[in-house]
C-alpha cells in the first residue's frame, strides 16, 4: 500500500491509474483516479507568414502564395480552427473579397471590402473558421482573393511592390474531440 502526504494529508492507495487517468479531488475530502477531461485540447498548430507583395486582377479566387499550411489531423473527429490575419489593399474600382480556402475550395461566403471611389486603400483584417474535416489525410488550408474590378494587394497597398506594410499570417490548430 502506498502512503503518500498531499497538503499535509495521507492519501492510502493500493492501486494504480489506468492509461489516461489523473488524481482528481473527487470532493473537498476525497480524491480518486478520474479519466482525462475530453475534447477541446488542441494536438497541434501550424503556422505560415508571408511578409512580401501579393497582387492580382483576377475576378476568380487565387491562393495567396505563401499564405498556405498543411495539417493531417489525428482523427475524423477532430476540428481545425483556422485564422488568418493581414493587410489587404484595394484601388478605386470595385470590391476585393478574402475567403479561407481547404485544399482549394472555399470555405465561408466570400468576406468582401465594399467599393471605393476616390483612393487606394488598406485595411487589417482577421478571419475565422472552425472547419470539421472529417478527415486524417493532409489537408491544405489557405486565403484566397479576387476583385470584381481593378487590383487587390495583400501586404501593400494597391501599386508597388515597394509599398510594402504589415505581414499576413496563417494558424491552424487541430481541436481533439
């Protein structure tokens, strides 16, 4: 029999946890090897930052070079929560759209700027989703953009290279079930 003092108090106890289990206070007097809390733990997270100029006209969604991680999660019943923040800048036609992208598909409604008419412009933004795969292939999570007309920028504002600001960043973490 094991005799162990926790806070001043003898805890007599002949048998041993089981895989998984953790010396929980039961009650304000008593305590016992309970099973692990489950779900919500986060298995790991993955992130990617790209710190130079992105453009393009295109009216389809494109991937943001660099702006991509790939996780494999450890079990269908897992979920990926996936945040993207940056810098997008648009000129002075049209509206510029952001989406989070899994292995190509666009995930949420596309998140738009609405049209200016005067002047470039620049904005930080953030975007979150929890996706739920059901999946333990590698799955490749990425922002897309467009614009309906003119130029979208991520890390600059519409124009030049030269004209860098800011960074945009991708994290993905794999939430257990």
């Amino acid at each position: 029999m094991a005799i162990t003092t926790l806070n001043n108090r003898s805890i007599n106890r002949s048998d041993t946890a089981a895989s998984g289990q953790l010396w929980t206070a039961t009650s304000a007097t008593a305590s016992d090897f309970q099973a692990a809390a489950a779900g919500g733990k986060i298995g790991q997270v993955l992130s990617a930052t790209k710190t130079d100029y992105f453009a393009t006209t295109s009216t389809s969604l494109v991937n943001v070079t660099d702006v991509v991680v790939a996780i494999t999660p450890a079990a269908t019943s897992s979920k990926i929560w996936v945040t993207i923040s940056g810098t997008i800048g648009t000129d002075a036609t049209g509206n510029a759209y952001i989406t989070i992208a899994r292995d190509g598909t666009a995930l949420i409604s596309d998140i738009f700027d609405s049209q200016h008419t005067s002047t470039s412009y620049d904005y930080i933004f953030t975007v979150d989703y929890l996706d739920s795969p059901s999946s333990t292939s590698e799955l490749s999570y990425t922002l897309q953009t467009k614009k309906d007309n003119g130029t979208t920028t991520i890390n600059s504002r519409t124009g030049t290279p030269s004209d860098d600001r800011g960074q945009t960043t991708i994290t993905v973490m794999e939430v257990l079930a």
